[in-house]
C-alpha cells in the first residue's frame, strides 16, 4: 500500500496558495488582493514561507496519511 497523503497535501497546497491564483499576499495596490492573477517576488516569498509552515504542520505535526490500493 502506498501513502499517497503527502503527495495530496502537498498538491492541494500548492494550486491554493499559487500567488494571484485565488489571493496574493502583499498586493500591488492593497495588502491582500484576491484573484488578480500577478505577482511578485514579495508574494512568491510570503507565498513560500506559507506552504512551507502549512506543510510541515500537515505532515510533521498532524501526520496526514492517505492510503491507496
């Protein structure tokens, strides 16, 4: 059987936390801009810290296991 929780987590993850692709955090003209489909390299940053703490938080701390097959 594989676990194929990581893979999930960390796909779901990425599409919603995409900068400009639902939110981008810092904006261009406001601090939180929604759906506007730019970004920067301040966005990609916050956007990347982001994941990197929803990751590790889903998979270290809580342990999201999905078991297929």
């Amino acid at each position: 059987m594989a676990d194929w929780g990581p893979v999930l987590v960390a796909v779901v993850l990425f599409v919603l936390l995409t900068p400009g692709l639902l939110f981008q955090l810092p904006g261009h003209n406001r601090v939180v801009e929604f759906g506007n489909m730019r970004t920067s390299g301040a966005a990609v940053i916050v956007h990347a810290v982001i994941y990197f703490a929803c990751i590790t938080i889903f998979l270290v701390a809580i342990g999201v296991h999905v078991y297929a097959g």
